[in-house]
C-alpha cells in the first residue's frame, strides 16, 4: 500500500514538472521571436513650379523668369512663403519705355488644372524701374502662367498694381496689408500694367 501511494506521488510530480518544463519552453520561444512592428510613411508632396522664356505679344520681345517651391499650404489652396524668385522685362511699356520687375517678396502661390493643362499664379511685392527713373519699391504683382498639354502653347502674363491705394485705378493698398492675413490684400479691378502672350521660346514646368 505504502509502495503505491509513493508511486502515484511521483507520478503526479513527475506530470508537474513536465508542465512546468514545456511552460518555460513555450515562453521562451515566444520572447525569441522578434516583434513585428508595422510602420507608415507619408512622403509630402512637393510641388515645384518654373518657368524660362520670353514672347512678343505686342511685336517687342519681354522676357521673363520665375521658380517656386515648398511653402505652407492652407485650406485656401495657395502654398504661403515658398522659397521663390520672379523678374520680368517688358519692352513694350507705355511710350516704349522698358520696364523691368523683380519680385522682393513672393507671398504665396498656387496650382490649378485647367481644360488645356496646369496653370500656376504667384503673387508678392515687387521692386520695379521704368526707364531711367528711378527704383520703385512696394509694387504688387501677379504672375499667371500655364503648363499647356497637347498641342497647346504654354502662356504668361504678369500684372501690376502701384501703392497709391486700392481705391485708385491701378493702385493696391500697401499700408493695410499683412502677410498673415489675407484678406487684407487690396487691389483695384484695374492692374496699372499687365501683358500676355503665348510662348515664343522657353517652358513653363509645373510639377507633378
């Protein structure tokens, strides 16, 4: 009776310790395996925008040079403060006098998909001179180009507006204006110059 019961007491620590052997392998087969992590990566989009060429939409030749990029891009759907630059020269000012612009400041900028292609604008303040005047400073300007598709001609066109107040033709108010706020640009209906044309020579790039 005694040799049974010693028998059963081993059996039943010999079950324990198998338990406790296969338990032990268990967790360590589980701590050998390495973890399984999913990652995500979102690529922002960059959009980039250029353009290189000059036409004659009046007979005389303008040329004209732009670039754009980066920016903050808001609900609005312009990017503001893009790393950019823009210059123009007009030959075909009032009294033939060669007008020449350069952006001090590009504001913002945006992309637009039209019937025919991509169509970009850009808008800041410009430094502008007019013949053997003087520099001028403070000058709005919108540049307005297209990317064309097909057999289409890529177009610019460039419009400006002098700080004499938005309530004068050709003027915008440069006082009330703020970079962080919109709607406080103010441009008169009219721009004081604006010239457009069909690319005689150069591109115009706008990416993607």
């Amino acid at each position: 009776m005694g040799i049974n019961l010693r028998n059963k007491i081993s059996g039943i620590l010999l079950i324990i310790l198998t338990v406790l052997a296969a338990t032990s392998l268990m967790n360590f087969a589980l701590a050998s395996t390495p973890a399984v992590q999913t990652t995500t990566s979102s690529t922002p989009q960059i959009v980039s925008i250029t353009g290189n060429g000059w036409m004659n939409p009046n007979g005389k030749r303008d040329d004209f040079s732009f670039y754009a990029n980066h920016g903050t891009l808001k609900s609005d759907g312009w990017r503001y403060s893009p790393s950019a630059q823009a210059s123009f020269t007009g030959r075909d000012f009032k009294t033939n006098q060669v007008i020449q612009v350069w952006g001090a400041k590009v504001w913002r900028f945006k992309v637009d998909h039209v019937s025919t292609g991509t169509q970009t604008t850009i808008a800041g303040i410009a430094t502008v001179k007019i013949g053997q005047q003087d520099i001028r400073n403070n000058w709005w300007f919108r540049i307005t180009s297209k990317d064309a598709t097909g057999t289409a001609k890529d177009t610019f066109m460039i419009q400006l507006w002098r700080p004499i107040g938005a309530g004068n033709e050709g003027g915008w108010t440069a006082s009330n204006f703020h970079a962080d706020k919109p709607g406080s640009l103010q441009l008169n209906a009219n721009a004081f110059y604006q010239v457009q044309g069909q690319l005689k020579g150069g591109n115009i790039v706008i990416k993607p």
